[in-house]
C-alpha cells in the first residue's frame, strides 16, 4: 500500500518515540529494540516510490542501509579494536603505576585529569582522547573505591564540554562554520565563540565532577550486585617466593600486619622448611622466605597484570612471545589427582602450565598449597599460555571453566601498540588523515604487527553499539527524507514571530539540544544552520549569536548513548544502560540551557 510522505513522516515520529520509550523502560535487550527498528524501516520502505524531500531520490532500502556503512560507526568500531590492543598488552600500566604511586591525593588526581581532558578536547579531535584516558580514569577509581560507572560518563561529558570553546573542539563546529561560510560567506573565528562557551563548560563542568557522580553511585545498582559477589567471592591460597628483588625483602610487620599486602591475609611464613605460624610481631622478611597468602581472584590478577614485583614469581614470567590466560578448573570426581597434593602429580609437566592458587571448601592446612592434599571440591587457579590453556578441554582429572579465563597483558608487544595509538592520534589531530581513516589504519596495523589475534579484535567489537547506532541513522535519514526534520524546523520559525530576541535564543537552544540526541549531532547542526540565519535576518540582527547558539546547543548530546561517539565509547566499559544517559544527561541539558538563556539575557 502505498500513502503520501506526510503518512511515513508521522510513522516515523511514532517509531522515534516507541523506541526511545523502549530504550527508557529496559525491558528489552537495546540490540532487540534496534534491530526491530531496523526491520521496521525496510518493511515500510521496502520498493518505496516515495521521493526523499532532502536527496530528492526514492527512499530506498540502499539508502536506508548506508547507515551499516557510516564512516563515523566504522571509526567507532575500529577505536574499540585499538583500545582492546592498548588493553591487552597492559600499554598504559605504567602511565597508571606513575598515577597511583601515592593513593592520598587519588580525589585530587581525578580531578586534575578531568580538567586536562577538558583542555584538551579543545584542541584535539575527542575520541582519541576517550580511548587514553578511560584506562587511567578506571585506574584513579579503583583507588577511591569507586565503581567505573561513576567516572567513566562523567569523562565523555567532559570532552563534549571542552569541545565547546574552540572551533576546532568538535566535528560540529566545523561544520556549523562551514555552512555559514557557504551560505553567506563569514569565517567564523578559532576563539570567536570562546567566552560564552567557557562559562557553559564551566557550570556543566561542577555538575558532571561533583553532581553526576552520585547520581550514577544510586543507579549503580547491577554492578553493585557483581562487585558485592566479587568482594565476597572465596579467596585462593597463594604461595609467593621471596628473591633479592622483591620489595617485601627486609619490611617489618606492624602488629602483625604487612601494609604492602593489605588487600591479602598471610597465613604462613616458610623459612628454611621452618614453619612460622601468626602472630607475626616482630618478624622482618629474608630473601627466600616462602609467603602462604589468601587472596581473591581479582586482586591477584589486578597485582599480576600490573607487573606488581612482590607478585613476579606467580607463575612464569610475563615475557613471553604468546599470550598468556589464568583460569580455574575444577577437579573432576574421578580425578587421578584426588588425595595427592600438587607436587606429588605430574599435571604441571603434562600440560606445561602452573598452578598458581588453590581454593577449598574444607579448613585450609597449614601448609604450602603445594602441599595440600586434593579432593573434588578444589577449584584450582592455573596460569599457562593461550594455546595450552585451550588443550585443558581434553584432560580427564580436570573441568576447565572456560568464562572464567582472563588474558594477562602481552608486555612484548606494549610498546608496538602505543606506537600505533600515537601514529592514530597524531595522524586524526593533524588532518593528516580524516579520524575514519586514521582510526581504520590504526586497527588494521594491531592485527598486522600481531598485537591483537583476530579473535581478540572480533571480541572487542561490541554488536549492541553498532546495531543502537546503524539503527539510529536510519532513523535520522527518514525523519530527513520524510520532511519531519523540515517540519520542526518550520514550526520553530512559525512559534518565533513576535518573541524577544532572548527568548527566541533561548527556545532555539532547547529545541536543537533536544534534537540533538536523536539525530545526529552533526545533521542537527547542518539543518539548523539556516533556520538560525534567516531568524537573525528577520530581527536584522547579525547572525554571529544564532550561529554560536546552534553550535552549544548542537553539542548537547548527553541524553542518549547514540547522541555523540565519546557515549558509545563509555557504555561497555560503564556498564551503562540508556536510561543512564537520560537520568544524567536530561539534567545537564536543563542547566546547560539556563547558564545559556542567562548569558544571553545578560549580555555575555
């Protein structure tokens, strides 16, 4: 059946709501509602004789798939491949190790990073600004005890507001001054707009470091549940050999503690096959004394990924050429290992991998875990290369538990993959190379210098992402191609006529920012562009403070993960759902849009 334009148009502002309501509700997994949206569109448009009113060709299902090939998704993608590279070889450990030398000022640190970030996504393009620093800012949060939801959006709201001040803070800009220059040929200057748009970043600034926070801690509640399971979750026993280069070597117990192992419990001190049993008072560490610790599985992968030197003899050594994985495996009922201990079975010989840890539901002997005898409900802790861990499928005395692996980094390979972060960023920030093209190279030179398997690349790929972002650009091409952009537009002009000119500014900021986080921020910025010129020639006005007002309110893409790159980047490793966005992003908007009303009002 075949209707007139103006029929799809209100099918699809109906769509636009139904989903978002959906998105809101989370009732329903996001890459269900997206690919509904998706199957939606190619059924009502499939063999559709409707003309685009903005391409003036049919709205076809060629035009309505673009979207799986949008330079901008294929950029995010790749970004997330390059970040995967940065994660598993361990290349900023150091840049954190350096960060968290001294946790007393971690708040203050925080902070002074945030601040850098917003210097710098003025100046620089965001999103290789995101991808550097979200390991660090998860670094600072574990220091303060703080879930990574709480700092993580917090971090991408920062570079939206930082990219506000400058010309050449984000694509945006750009492209609000390169459509006022084509229409009526005024360059728009770097720092022209630079006042105004620090007192906005100034004021949204104070509520995403000091407000949003807490606003996230209480909607934290699923990480909550996984890191209570996860702090609560059953300690291994460790044994930890002491040589000449351990930093333990020579420290002193302190009422019976070693402030150096404080997220540990030693139970036993070898010395010379002596037993030394707690209260450890007055007891200094030699080289080769043996520590039986109790750890979780979390904290000690944390010391090892970290290159903890106290942890440098848990297994082998972290320079090897293929990568490594801890992961627990249980004794099997009919195990030849039950009643022997470790070192009275050949297993480590057999599969060329270490047991590291030893978790058991009975007391615990005094004794090295090497020495305790097994039974079927041990969970053992081994660490061993990638291939070799996959061989533990097939051996008969164990049961791998395969979602429990985790791959340590690969320290060979940390300097090839900052170096190909560096030629990413430079390359994207010059101009050399446009940020899809430099962000493509960048992931394809991971996989051509082996920093990442294709496994690994593929594991790094988020489908929830890109099926929420193809989705949306679909979306926002018909709500073109319909004439319900258009329409918007009009009303806005029709609603304008006898308001003053604060007033129109400040109705003109709330529209384009609510549009923003639905279509995209930069189709929201080239549609609005005009509008905002012939409302400035109506009141014979110069047009420069409509401009600057559809650059702001353009940027406020808070309020949907889809609304700008730098969300999607934050919402896996945050956990974050898009009800998130709406609860923290809706009330930066508002304040947003007052600071602005008011800087207009008052001359600013």
């Amino acid at each position: 059946m075949i209707f007139e334009i103006e029929v799809y148009m209100w099918i699809t502002f109906i769509l636009i709501i139904l989903s978002m309501l959906l998105y809101f509700l989370d009732k329903i997994r996001i890459e269900i509602i997206a690919l509904g949206t998706i199957t939606t569109l190619l059924l009502l448009f499939q063999n559709s004789p409707i003309l685009g009113v903005v391409s003036g060709n049919p709205i076809s299902l060629e035009l309505l798939l673009q979207g799986f090939a949008n330079p901008a998704l294929i950029a995010l993608m790749s970004l997330l491949i390059i970040g995967q590279g940065l994660l598993v070889t361990g290349a900023f450990d150091n840049f954190n190790k350096i960060i968290g030398n001294n946790n007393k000022y971690s708040e203050y640190k925080l902070l002074l990073v945030m601040v850098l970030v917003l210097i710098l996504s003025a100046l620089l393009n965001n999103t290789p600004i995101i991808i550097m620093f979200i390991p660090i800012i998860i670094s600072l949060s574990r220091q303060l005890n703080r879930s990574a939801r709480m700092v993580l959006l917090p971090l991408s709201y920062v570079c939206i507001l930082g990219g506000i001040t400058t010309l050449i803070g984000s694509s945006t800009n750009l492209l609000v001054s390169g459509a006022t220059s084509s229409l009526i040929g005024k360059q728009i200057g770097f720092f022209e707009f630079t006042k105004q748009g620090l007192v906005l970043a100034s004021v949204g600034f104070i509520y995403v470091t000091l407000i949003l926070p807490k606003i996230l801690g209480k909607n934290s509640r699923l990480e909550e549940e996984g890191d209570e399971i996860s702090n609560n979750g059953k300690q291994y026993f460790v044994e930890i050999s002491l040589d000449s280069e351990n930093t333990l070597v020579g420290k002193n117990f302190i009422s019976g503690l070693l402030p150096d192992l404080k997220d540990a419990t030693i139970n036993l001190i070898i010395r010379d096959n002596e037993k030394i049993l707690p209260p450890f008072d007055d007891i200094k560490l030699q080289t080769n004394d043996r520590l039986v610790i109790a750890i979780t599985k979390n904290e000690l992968i944390q010391k090892i990924k970290s290159n903890d030197k106290i942890f440098n003899k848990i297994g082998y050594e972290n320079d090897k050429s293929d990568r490594e994985l801890i992961i627990e495996v249980a004794v099997s009922p009919s195990s030849f290992m039950i009643g022997r201990t470790i070192n009275q079975t050949n297993f480590e010989t057999e599969t060329n991998c270490r047991v590291i840890g030893l978790q058991r539901e009975r007391k615990f002997d005094r004794d090295s875990p090497r020495s305790q005898k097994l039974s079927q409900e041990n969970i053992l802790l081994i660490r061993g290369d990638e291939e070799l861990i996959r061989r533990l499928r097939a051996h008969k005395d164990i049961f791998p538990i395969e979602w429990s692996a985790i791959s340590l980094p690969l320290k060979k390979f940390s300097q090839r993959s900052r170096i190909i972060f560096a030629v990413t960023i430079i390359s994207a920030a010059t101009g050399f190379l446009n940020i899809t093209t430099a962000a493509l190279l960048g992931a394809a030179l991971m996989l051509i210098f082996k920093v990442l398997s294709i496994k690994e690349a593929l594991s790094s790929l988020d489908i929830k992402i890109y099926l929420l972002v193809a989705s949306t650009l679909m979306l926002s091409t018909v709500l073109q191609e319909t004439g319900g952009a258009k329409l918007i537009a009009d009303t806005l002009i029709l609603l304008t006529n006898n308001l003053s000119i604060p007033t129109v500014l400040s109705l003109l900021f709330l529209v384009i920012a609510i549009i923003t986080n639905f279509l995209s921020n930069n189709a929201t910025a080239v549609l609005f562009t005009p509008i905002a010129i012939n409302l400035a020639n109506d009141f014979q006005m110069q047009p420069e403070p409509f401009i600057f007002c559809v650059i702001f309110a353009a940027n406020c893409s808070f309020a949907t993960p889809i609304g700008y790159q730098t969300n999607l980047l934050v919402m896996g490793p945050g956990g974050y759902k898009f009800v998130d966005y709406l609860k923290s992003g809706i009330p930066l908007i508002i304040i947003l849009w007052i600071t602005y009303s008011l800087t207009v009002y008052f001359g600013i």
